[in-house]
C-alpha cells in the first residue's frame, strides 16, 4: 500500500491559475506541487501542529494555512516564504476562505462563530454569530457579496458579508454539514453532509433544486469544476463521483483511493485532485474516456514520489523503504525493474507526464 504525508491528506486546493497544487496532512507540512510534472517544489514548515486547512488568495500570491490550535499562518506563494501568524482569538480553527479580492479571510472558530479579519491587518471586520453548533465549512460568492456557511446543527447559512446579517437559513441535510462551496457563477450553491447525500440550492431563491444521493457512507467534500458543468463529490465509500448540476445525473465514478476521502479540489483545466486517509494525493482527468487517473504522489518523510498507473515514475530524496514497487507477492526497490520492463521507467524531474 502507498503512504506519505503522515498517512493522511486533510486538504488538497488548486491556485487560481492551476500552475500549483496544495497540499496537507497531519505531518504538520504543506507540500507545493508543480501539477503537470508531479514534482514537489516546495514545503511551508513553521509549524509542527496537525494543518486542517490550506487555501490560495484569489490572485495566487498568498497561501493561508491553519492548524487545529487556531492558528492562521500567511505565506508568500511564490517564494514560499513566512510572512506573519494571524492571531484569530479561537483556541481551535475548523474552516478558513478568502474574500474575492483576496483582502479578507474568514475564520470558522471554536465558539461557533465565523469571524472575518482584514488580512494586511489582522483587524477584526465581523463576526457571524448565530450558529447552533460548530462550523466546519465556509465559501464567499464569487462576487463576495454573501457567505455561506455549514454547521454541526445541519444548517447552511447564507450571511450578507456588509450587514452581517442571516438572509437565508437551509434546511435538508439530517446530519452534520461538512463542505459548502458555490458554482463559479455564484447561481447554485452545493452542500455536503455526513448524511451522505449533497444537495444542491438556488442561491436567489434559497430554494433547493437536487438532491444527490448515490454514496454510501459520510461525505466531506464537493468541488464544483470552473465551468460549472460539473460537481465532485466524495467521503467514506473510497469513490469520488462526478454530476451534472443542472440535471442531477451522475456522470463518473473515480475509483482508486483506499481509504476514506476528506478533499477534492478542481483546477481551471479540469483536473480534479483528491486527498485522504491513504496518505496519497490523485490527479484526475475527468473529461475523456479510459483510465481517468493521471498520477499519484506521495509526501514522504525524507523525500517525495510520483507514478502514473502505466509505470513512469520519478522520485527525490531518500524514499528507500517508503516507496517501491511490487508483481505478484514480489517488491522491488525503484530502478530494480527499468531494464527488464519497458513501461517502467524513472523520469526526469522536470519532464511532464
């Protein structure tokens, strides 16, 4: 079995421009991924706690990581480079977004509040307080007029971001809601709950429009992709399945990871990336036929690796122990196989899959 980033990955976030892929897991690391190669290119280290969540600013320059001690951590995207802990007044952080214009983050806190703070500050803005139990995911419309927001008490919450006031409160799931996210347009907002089921809103009318049910088992994540065609949805059952919004049709199930899946992400292209409890990230193409996963990479301790399902495969650092290959009840150590199996050989690092 394939294990890296401390045997889990809580989030995986594409930057706006899909050049880089983020990634955490409780190894207390955020791990930086040039997407086409697979190569890791860097890793943001301040912190050894257990990361929850990591996300890029709108317009891919600053990278917000938080921990489970309510910590909030800005880094410089392109450098990689700390820039300043935001002090969020929660002594645990369940969920954190980005305003549009990249000037505010919203914090999901402890106290079952959702507070905003400017980020060239850290100056409290606001504070959205009435929620029944804690809230474990929060999104900005695209026009960063209104935020939604799930919570523990199976509510979404649509709040107008000036006023601070609750303008829609939506009713349906009959669990905990575990990831709310808008369509790129803003109209459709999805949500998805330990209920195993994502519902699917009209955000103008507050009215639901689908249902999606078709997993078995708790979910923790949807993702819509950037030309709204599609939503990823995925949890417990080891699927990720893909639906048209505007039908309610399931178009694809992904299948490959192992264990549990906490995050999917798309990127501008179409890429879906995913992440959970087998330690592994995937890279999906979702538009065609035949095999639908790309690549696989790994976090490792000492280094990283990458392999896509026909045999290439590039790695760095000392993975000796941590990633090899296997035929039958056979393993072999990486390069034992390159001159006897044509399929399987190592790439440069720099060179796309």
């Amino acid at each position: 079995m394939l294990r890296g980033h401390g045997r889990r990955i809580n989030q995986v976030r594409f930057s706006p421009d899909g050049g880089q892929l983020a990634t955490i897991g409780n190894d207390g690391l955020a791990r930086l991924w040039h997407p086409p190669t697979g190569q890791q290119t860097g890793q943001l280290t301040r912190t050894a706690d257990r990361l929850i969540s990591v996300l890029f600013s709108p317009a891919g320059d600053r990278i917000a990581t938080g921990t489970n001690d309510g910590g909030v951590y800005l880094w410089n995207a392109v450098s990689g480079a700390f820039e300043r802990e935001m002090d969020v007044e929660t002594d645990h952080l369940w969920a954190e977004a980005f305003s549009p214009a990249g000037d505010v983050l919203a914090t999901a806190n402890d106290d079952d509040t959702v507070r905003l703070w400017y980020c060239t500050t850290g100056r409290h803005m606001r504070t959205f307080a009435d929620h029944h139990g804690r809230v474990r995911s929060i999104a900005f419309s695209p026009d960063g007029k209104m935020l939604a927001t799930g919570c523990d008490d199976r509510v979404v919450r649509l709040w107008d971001v000036e006023t601070g006031d609750c303008v829609a409160s939506l009713t349906g799931h009959e669990d905990r809601v575990y990831s709310v996210v808008f369509s790129h347009g803003g109209a459709l907002l999805a949500s998805a709950s330990n209920d195993g089921t994502a519902l699917l809103w009209d955000v103008a009318s507050a009215k639901r429009t689908r249902k999606l049910a078709g997993h078995e088992g708790r979910l923790w994540s949807a993702a819509f992709s950037a030309d709204g065609t599609m939503l990823a949805t995925a949890g417990d059952d080891l699927t990720i399945r893909l639906w048209d919004p505007d039908t309610g049709a399931e178009l694809r199930i992904l299948r490959g990871h192992t264990r549990r899946i906490w995050s999917v992400a798309f990127s501008p292209d179409g890429t879906l990336a995913s992440g959970g409890d087998d330690g592994t990230i995937r890279l999906w193409d979702t538009a065609g036929g035949g095999d639908p996963l790309r690549l696989t990479l790994l976090g490792l301790p000492e280094g990283w690796a990458a392999l896509a399902p026909d045999g290439r495969y590039k790695q760095e650092g000392d993975v000796a122990g941590q990633f090899w290959l296997a035929v039958g009840m056979c393993r072999f150590d990486s390069g034992e196989l390159d001159s006897y199996l044509p399929a399987v050989r190592r790439l440069p690092l720099d060179q796309e899959f």
